[in-house]
C-alpha cells in the first residue's frame, strides 16, 4: 500500500522517534534494618518493579531492595517486618519474611554505588532518553544538618553475623552524593526521580539552587516527593491490612501502576501514563500530613521566598523593586493568573491543585474548614499556633513518657528481672529464656534498646536458619505482655500495685497528648499545602509580570521534564 510523500515522512519520524524513546528504570529501597523495612515498603517496590517491567521491558527496570532477597539464592536474612492478625486468638504477630523481588540485589550504599558506576555504564544500548529513580524507602536529615540541605536516603544496614545496624556514613546516602552519581554516570538525557520517603524534598536540591543569590535549576533533573525537605512522611506501616495505611506513597504507586498495592486487583481508575499526572492525583487522594511537591513547585516556592527577603532587586527592568514585591503579595491573596504572561498555564494548573486540595481538606477535616481560604497572614498564625502546641504536647507527653519508665524500671522491671532469673514459668524452656527474656532485658539496660527491635533483629537472622526458634520467638513476642502481668498482678505488694495503677494513669495521659500532637502536625502540615501553592501561584505571577526569561524558561523546562512519559 503507498502512502503520500507527507504521510510517509510522518510515519517514518514517528517510527524513528519510538524506536529512539528508551527509559531506564532504577527502583530503590533500603529499608534500613528488619525493624524499619516494613511490609508496605516491600509491596510497592514489587508493584512498581513488576509493572513496570511488564510496561517497559524486563532489561529496562532494575530493583535494588533490603537484603537483596531474589529467587536465585536462599535468603540468608528475612528483611521484611510484617504484622499478621490470626484468627484463632485474635493477636497480631510480628514476623520476617523474605522481600523476594525477581533479580533483585542487595540496596546497601556499595550496592548503588556499583550500579551507577559499573552496571548501567556497561549496559548496551543504555543511552536512554530518560532515567526514572525511584525510591521507597526510608529518608533522615543528615548528620550536623540543621538546614537540611543534604538529606539522606537510608539503605540497608543490617549486619547479619552481629544483629546490629553498621555506622551512619554505611547507611546514608546523601542528596550530593546521589547527584554526583546521576551526574557523572547517568547518560540519559534527562533524570526523572519519585520519592516517598521522610525528608525526600531535599533531594529537589540535586536540580534547584542558588546563582548570584537567585534560584537557578537543572531543567534536566527533576522529580516529584511525597514531602518537603523538613517533614516526616507517612503511609510507612508493617500492618498493611489496618486504617493508617494511607499516604502518598501508597497513592502514588497506585496511581502510576492502576493496581491496589495491597492486593494487586485493578484500582477504579486506569494508570496514569506519566509521574507528573500520577503525581497530581496521588496529592488529591492523600488526607495524611504529606505536602506532594515538585521540583518546579520547590523552585517557585525558592523564588517566593527570594522575592519576600530584604532587599530583594529584580533582575530586569519591567517591574521596579517595589512594584515586583507588592504584585507577589496581592497575588497571595488574589491572583490574577492573566498578569504571568507565559507561566499562566503554570499558574492556573496550580490554582486548579489548589481548589482540589481544599476540597480535600475540607471533607476530611471539618477543623480546618475555617482556616483553608483565609488571608495568608491568618494561615501563617494559624501555622504557628498549630506548631507551638505540638511542640508544647510533645514536651508534655515526653516528661509523662520519662516518669512512667521510672516507675516501671524501678517496681515492675527489677521483680520481673529477678523472677525470671529465679526460673519463674515463663512458657519457655531455659535456653529460649536466657535468649530471649532475659536477653532482652539485658539489651535494654545496656543501651536501652526496646524489645522490637531486637527481636526483630533475631527474627530476621533465624527466620531464615532455625525458623521453629523463630516461631517461638514471635509466639512469645506477643504473649510476654501478658504473661508479665499476670504475674506481676499475682505477685506484687499494695505499694507495688499502687504503683502500677499510677503508671497507666500516666501511660494514658501521655497517649492522650500524643493523640493531640500528632492531630495538631498533621494539620500543620496540612495547611503548609494550601501556604506553598499559593506562593507559588503568586511567584510565577511575579516572575511572568516582570518578564525574568531565565525563570520564566526554567519554570517551563522544570515542567516539560515532569511531564516526561516513559
């Protein structure tokens, strides 16, 4: 069949820009140690592996999870916490299970480092148009970091034959340390990277930073984080089945893949084809404390507060330095997304976010209903009230936290320590118990290490030597609380019993606040959306109004970046 001379050079480019379009795929998730790498972080590394795979080509997509469990090798080490409700009795369990990832390797810091600087260079055909990072993991600030300009992602940091976790610098690897090597060993064109972890915004610092004392950025790196560089993120849980499994990362994976993380059936909605509408729409889904965030959000939210600063000095001459600052604060309250010229688009999408959000917000908590469309001064008081009676709840709940634990290393851990070194019935024989109660409580003298994480610890090790030690272990985990107390009920005098009567008077108060703190930074939180999108609505009003190209091109290349297909 002939086509016209113009169909066929239409087809032809089209053929060659498809056989040209090539991704590489980097799914990443450390998980710290048994204790932290929890089971939802094991379903949604598999989703996204696995799918994306099936959607791109297996020799496209590599996986880099926990211990490195694959179905090639016996797992030496179970790296994946998981809670599991039993029927029978109506307990939850902790157990270790093996995080099997087909062709998965080991997600240490020297893990990485060799498959950016040994295995993708020596890739044929890795010349790839984009690179896709993905990481569900775990995030801390770095050591000494107080502005927290260079945040880590935590790897995998277990030592097997020891049960105990290597040195900070083994398990951080830092926002630098990861620019460097996309940088220097990524040959993509561009780097297009998904984060869910605790302080993950931070690592918008790769592409976003300061030239002359104005934002600047890499149009070429970009990404999307469940959170801003200074705040926790949620939805990280062992107990997958229960209420608190929600959050960005759970939504994003969801939205990315159109399959439910948990049980892998098909969601209502079909997946989005780029992480830039996945992105979006995970934040109109997540009603926890999450602030979803761009790198072009975070470089408008850079450009707001450069714009706010003293003495700021526009860099062209359209706007005057006092007619540039009061645009930027009327449009705060009232945008006019006609007055940013080329970033308008940018502007009314983020005004479309913003009403979604607050739609959002207001069907999920009532409370903040009065607080969402207020003047931004009212927002930034609010903001300061909600953050000074967390603080003061959490100093509260802390002091109750410290006097509870007295009472109870004084009058219940001591008579417990000495009944069960005196052979006291415990349900276990003498070897489980040196190992394991009386192991435990040893550990918490010596370095005040809490019974979850070192069993763990030995759950991790033994699940995959001696499992029916291991089932012991778990059967005892759960029932020791139990056991404990009834003893102690049995066995202690009336100033004793007066004593522990006093301490779940205490244990109930710090609950409490703990209750209200946690509600008070979720609301905080909360609002920072509703603050940071309009900052950014009024920056790139600004930014457009005074016609500043160079921010204005970064804006539009920031986007173009996001909205990178695979």
């Amino acid at each position: 069949m002939l086509f016209p001379r113009s169909s066929r050079a239409l087809m032809l480019a089209a053929t060659l820009a498809a056989s040209a379009a090539r991704a590489e795929v980097f799914v990443l998730s450390g998980g710290d140690s048994p204790a932290g790498n929890h089971y939802s972080q094991y379903l949604q590394t598999k989703l996204l592996t696995d799918e994306l795979r099936a959607q791109l080509g297996a020799d496209q997509v590599d996986v880099r999870f926990g211990a490195g469990n694959n179905y090639v090798t016996a797992p030496q080490v179970f790296d994946v916490h998981r809670i599991v409700s039993r029927s029978s009795d109506g307990r939850s369990y902790h157990v270790m299970s093996p995080g099997m990832i087909e062709g998965n390797a080991p997600a240490t810091k020297a893990g990485v480092h060799h498959y950016f600087e040994t295995e993708l260079p020596a890739r044929p055909g890795v010349e790839a148009d984009a690179f896709f990072l993905f990481v569900t993991d775990h995030g801390m600030p770095n050591e000494n970091d107080s502005d927290y300009s260079n945040n880590c992602i935590d790897l995998w940091g277990f030592d097997a034959a020891t049960m105990t976790t290597k040195p900070f610098a083994e398990q951080c690897l830092s926002q630098r340390e990861l620019r460097s090597l996309i940088k220097t060993h990524v040959p993509a064109r561009r780097t297009i990277f998904a984060m869910t972890q605790c302080f993950s915004g931070g690592f918008h610092e790769m592409s976003v930073s300061r030239q002359n004392g104005y934002p600047v950025a890499d149009v070429n790196l970009c990404g999307f984080t469940a959170v801003t560089p200074d705040t926790t993120a949620s939805g990280c849980t062992p107990d997958v089945d229960g209420p608190g499994y929600k959050g960005y990362e759970r939504y994003l994976a969801q939205q990315l893949t159109g399959k439910n993380v948990v049980n892998g059936q098909p969601m209502a909605y079909a997946r989005k084809a780029t992480l830039k509408e996945a992105h979006l729409a995970a934040a109109l889904e997540d009603t926890a404390k999450d602030i979803p965030f761009s790198t072009s959000d975070h470089f408008l939210v850079k450009w707001a507060r450069t714009i706010a600063a003293p003495g700021f000095q526009p860099r062209t001459e359209t706007l005057s330095q006092d007619a540039m600052v009061a645009l930027y604060r009327e449009s705060l309250d009232t945008p006019n997304p006609e007055r940013a010229g080329p970033l308008r688009e940018a502007v009314v999408a983020r005004q479309q976010q913003l009403a979604g959000t607050i739609a959002l917000l207001r069907r999920y908590d009532p409370e903040l209903r009065d607080s969402l469309e207020q003047p931004l001064a009212s927002i930034e008081t609010k903001l300061a009230a909600l953050k000074a009676e967390q603080r003061a709840l959490e100093t509260e709940a802390s002091a109750l936290d410290r006097e509870s634990s007295r009472l109870w290393m004084e009058h219940g851990f001591k008579p417990w320590k000495a009944a069960v070194s005196a052979g006291v019935d415990t349900g276990l024989d003498t070897q489980q118990r040196d190992e394991f109660e009386l192991g435990f409580m040893t550990e918490l003298e010596q370095s005040g290490a809490g019974v979850g994480r070192g069993s763990l610890f030995r759950l991790a090790v033994w699940s995959a030597t001696q499992p029916s030690k291991a089932a012991a272990l778990s059967e005892y985990v759960t029932l020791r609380d139990p056991i404990r107390t009834t003893w102690l009920d049995a066995n202690s005098t009336e100033t004793q019993s007066a004593h522990f009567e006093r301490i779940d008077v205490l244990s109930d108060q710090s609950n409490q606040k703990w209750t209200r703190s946690m509600k008070a930074e979720e609301q905080h939180d909360q609002l920072r959306r509703v603050l940071y999108l309009r900052q950014q609505i009024a920056a790139a009003i600004a930014l457009g109004a005074a016609q500043d190209q160079a921010a204005v091109q970064t804006v539009l290349g920031l986007e173009e970046c996001e909205r990178t297909p695979f």
